[in-house]
C-alpha cells in the first residue's frame, strides 16, 4: 500500500507535517511498517482540500485533527 502526503507550502500550513508524524507513528504502532509505504510528494494540485493524501492513488484530505480516523478506514482496515 502506497501512501503519498502532500508537504507543499499550502499542505504544510495546514498541518501535513503533523499528519506525517502522526501516520508513522500509527504505522509503527500498528506493526504495518512492512506494508504500508510512507512517502512526501510536493503539489496535488488540491491544495483548498489540503492536507492532501493518496492511498494509492485515490484522493482523501486529511487534518492533524482526522488522521486516526482516517488511518483507521483507509490504511489499518485495508492492510
């Protein structure tokens, strides 16, 4: 599973550092290290919906304040 975070200029006033350091920890915490990749990409070009995030391929924006939700329903239930 590939997993894409946005840390352009727009996304990273919005919080993507803080999503990023909340996905590894998650992901550690998990045990998921060996199958989810965890990777920065600059512009989406969504950058009113930002934090913006794939989950190989398919689009999702993310706050500091919805990321364990959405680790939980788009990374830890499709592992």
């Amino acid at each position: 599973m590939k997993v894409t975070v946005c840390i352009g200029s727009s996304c990273h006033i919005k919080g993507s550092r803080q999503v990023v350091e909340q996905l590894q920890h998650l992901i550690a915490e998990n045990g998921l290290k060996e199958k989810v990749d965890l990777s920065g990409t600059f512009c989406m070009g969504k950058c009113q919906q930002g934090v913006c995030v794939t989950v190989d391929e398919a689009f999702h924006s993310v706050s500091p304040e919805t990321v364990e939700d959405f680790f939980n329903t788009q990374i830890k239930a499709k592992a």
